[in-house]
C-alpha cells in the first residue's frame, strides 16, 4: 500500500448536496482521507496509489460538483540555488 496525497483549489462554497457527495467519496475504495480547509480553499485528499491515480481521484471531485480550480503543490518553495561564475 503506497499513500499519496494531492491538494486541489476550489472556487465556489460547496453546496449542501455537493458535499453530501463528497462524504459519499470516501466509500470509494482507495480514498482514506478528505481534509478540507475553507480558509485557503483547498481540499487535500489522501489515497492509495496502487488502488488509484491523480487524474482519477481528480474525476471523483469534480464529479461530485465541486468548483475544482487545480492542482497546489504540497512542497515548500525551494531556495533558488546561485549559479557560480566559472573561473577565468
């Protein structure tokens, strides 16, 4: 079993039968975990990838209704690294 996690941004508040639909995801086998977060508007889900894939647990969001904006990065922004000048 190899656990993955993806976060998407949403638009538009859910609805009550949006999320209705949502709550029914987790019945998918596979899905272990929704966690959303209403203040930066993201809805981060844990999965088994040898069960499913990004574009599919991707599908089952939008399915439900929900206002899928895209794909967040789960990785901090990394330091840009200075290039030296080569030697003269």
């Amino acid at each position: 079993m190899t656990q993955l996690d993806v976060m998407y941004r949403y638009g538009a508040a859910p609805s009550e039968a949006t999320m209705m639909a949502l709550g029914r995801i987790r019945e998918v086998y596979g899905v272990r975990r929704l966690t959303f977060s209403e203040a930066e508007k993201t809805v981060r889900v844990e999965y088994d990838a040898t069960r499913l894939t990004e574009p599919v647990v991707h599908k089952l969001l939008r399915g439900t209704g929900l206002d899928v904006q895209g794909l967040v990065s789960l990785l901090p922004p990394q330091p840009k690294s200075e290039v030296a000048a080569p030697a003269a």
